[in-house]
C-alpha cells in the first residue's frame, strides 16, 4: 500500500471510526457498557442439498469485523448490524467478530471476491486502489469532529465523492457511506513533551500505515511500526516509549499501566468508509440500498454521541490512575506540532496540495 468508536461508562469510518471509524484501528474494551441489542454470533450458510430457499426468505449478508464483539468498534458495528436486521424485510446481515474471516486486508479482499458481503476500514487502507484515498487520514487535516462531519457530507465535499467513486471504479467495490470519530488520536509517552523537539527521535509505536509513520515523524519521533495486539507489551519492555490513540481507547486499554502522560496534540480525527460488494449491491432494491446508507448514518451519528458524552469522564478516569494530560494550556505548543507535520506532510505527499488546498477553503481554514 502507498505511504499509508464501547458504549463506555454511559451508553471511534468507524470500523475502525471508525469511520471513522473511527478510525478506527485499536478495539477498545469498556469497563461498563450498556450493550447493544444482542445479536447471535454469525454461523456458515448451510450447504443443504435443498430448492433454493423460497422468495419470501431473507437475504442473508456476511459482515466481518476484526475486533472483538465487546470492544468499543465491535458495539458501534453491532449498531448498524442491528439497524439493517430492523428496518429491512428482505435483509439480514451475519457479522463475524474476531476476525473470523480474516483481517482488514483480508476482508477487503474477501468483499472485492464476492467470499464476503461487506467490511469496513480507514481511508488510507483503500490507498493502494486509489492513492488520493490516504489523503482523508492525513494528521491535522482537519481541527475538530464537527470539521470532520462536514468533510464526510458528500453533497457538499464534492471533492471526497469524486475520490470515493474514482476507487471504487478502481477498487471494484461499493462504499455505501463514510464516517467520522469525533476522539482524536492524542500522543501518550512515558515522560513529559510539550513540543516536537522534546521527543527528538524517541522511539514511538504507530500503526503500520505509511501516513501514521509520517506522522509520528512529523511530531519529533521514530516512528516503529507495531501491530496493535503487540503494543501493550512493546511499551511495558520500552521497545517503544509512546504510542497515539483516542481516549477511549486510553481507558480501555488503562494505558495508566504503561504510560505516564497524555499529549492532547488532536492529531488525527479517523475518518472510515463502510464498504459492499458491488454485483452484490446492484443486486439489491433501492429500498434495501437506501437502509444500508441509513445505517451506515446511523452508526456514525449515535456513536459519536457516545464518544462526546463520555470525553470528559474518560479523561477523568485517566487523571484517576495517574495519568497526567497536558493541554495547550499546559504549554502543549500545539501549533509547533502542526507546523512540523505539515512541513513533512508537503515534502512527501507534494501531488496532494490542490487537494489540501481545496479541503482549507471548504473548512474556512
């Protein structure tokens, strides 16, 4: 690939959202949740040797999610599973958690094969289709979740949905809605850092995508590429001294065990597509399309209520276990930070100014 939302406390594209995400990329495990509607866990089509089953009978779809059922994307992705087998007649989605059927690439590969129905990711995981996709997880692109929503309205964001439709014709895939997390990534390390040279080439874990290295590099550090289910442990032997994630994830992973400061640089709000096979969604109705980009809003909308709901009592909890967070009023020179990933960001990703040109005048920036 080109340089590439849990219901916590109260109730992350996406799918990662998370979205978002969103996003999403690190499962998050709440420590009280009040659980999505219950959904049975997904179990392989029968291949009975019957008649085809009769028309009345329900379109069973295949969703594959990485994380867990219990991790902070698994219950957003059970809202929207839960929306569709709802409000449709004629559509029921299985999902499969923990990873059953593979990982991100696996399921994006699955979807385009037609072994499986539908998937979500990042927009940078989507890059090596279409390059100009990566763009939607660049840091500092945008400065808030509400900046973040208007670039994912794609009657307005012209731009983005001419993007979206030049990869799925490259892709050969569907992407039936876009989402958003509105809990930014924030750095985490194990000493204080108010500004890019205060991390002056420490070794810190990014998630293994050439535009989170970039990222990370950007804001003063090595970056090291590590899977997430190998960070805890490669922050705990100081392989790796920070790391960068939203606080949900903070709180669900009690980083307070590893780590002894929250950075609160907002450098990256997750942006995520949720995606379908195409022969398989131009076999649908407009009725049972129209539900799945319903959904699709849906998820988004209702777990980022969660998300802003609960922002202030995730901090708190870190504040709690003795974490300590500092914020530009702390001395956090957030503006350093920025300038500094903003200068890598041009010197790598020069083909990409007209579009980040476009995105600041869209944004009012």
């Amino acid at each position: 690939m080109k340089k590439a939302m849990a219901l916590l406390m109260a109730a992350t594209l996406v799918f990662g959202l998370c979205a978002c995400g969103g996003k999403a990329e690190e499962p998050a495990k709440p420590e009280a949740t009040t659980e999505a509607p219950a959904q049975d866990e997904a179990a392989e089509p029968e291949e009975a040797e019957t008649p085809a089953a009769d028309a009345g009978e329900k379109k069973v779809l295949t969703m594959n999610q990485h994380n867990s059922k219990e991790s902070l994307n698994g219950q957003f992705t059970q809202m929207q599973v839960d929306y569709i087998n709802e409000h449709s007649d004629t559509m029921q989605v299985d999902v499969y958690y923990n990873g059953e059927l593979g990982g991100i690439q696996e399921t994006l590969e699955g979807v385009i094969m037609g072994t499986i129905d539908m998937g979500g990711c990042s927009f940078a995981q989507l890059a090596s289709f279409h390059e100009p996709m990566e763009i939607f997880s660049m840091p500092y692109l945008v400065t808030s979740g509400e900046d973040a929503a208007k670039l994912c309205d794609l009657e307005k964001d012209t731009m983005m949905a001419e993007i979206i439709a030049d990869c799925e014709e490259a892709a050969g895939l569907t992407i039936y809605g876009v989402g958003y997390s509105s809990d930014a990534r924030q750095l985490t390390c194990n000493f204080e850092v108010k500004k890019p040279e205060d991390l002056n080439g420490s070794k810190i874990r990014s998630i293994t995508n050439d535009v989170y290295t970039m990222c990370i590099e950007g804001m003063g550090g090595t970056a090291v590429p590590i899977d997430w289910t190998e960070t805890i442990s490669a922050l705990t032997t100081n392989t790796v001294v920070g790391q960068e994630n939203p606080y949900s994830t903070l709180v669900s992973y009690q980083m307070w065990d590893c780590q002894d400061y929250v950075m609160e640089t907002s450098h990256i709000y997750d942006m995520n597509v949720f995606y379908i096979n195409t022969e398989l969604w131009n076999s649908l109705t407009p009725e049972e399309q129209q539900v799945l980009k319903d959904a699709a809003v849906y998820q988004t909308t209702e777990s980022n209520k969660v998300l802003a709901a609960n922002q202030e009592e995730y901090k708190q909890t870190l504040i709690d276990n003795g974490m300590t967070i500092i914020t530009e009023e702390d001395g956090l020179d957030i503006a350093a930070f920025k300038a500094s990933v903003d200068a890598l960001k041009e010197e790598r990703y020069p083909q990409y100014k007209e579009y980040f040109d476009w995105i600041n005048e869209f944004l009012g920036y």
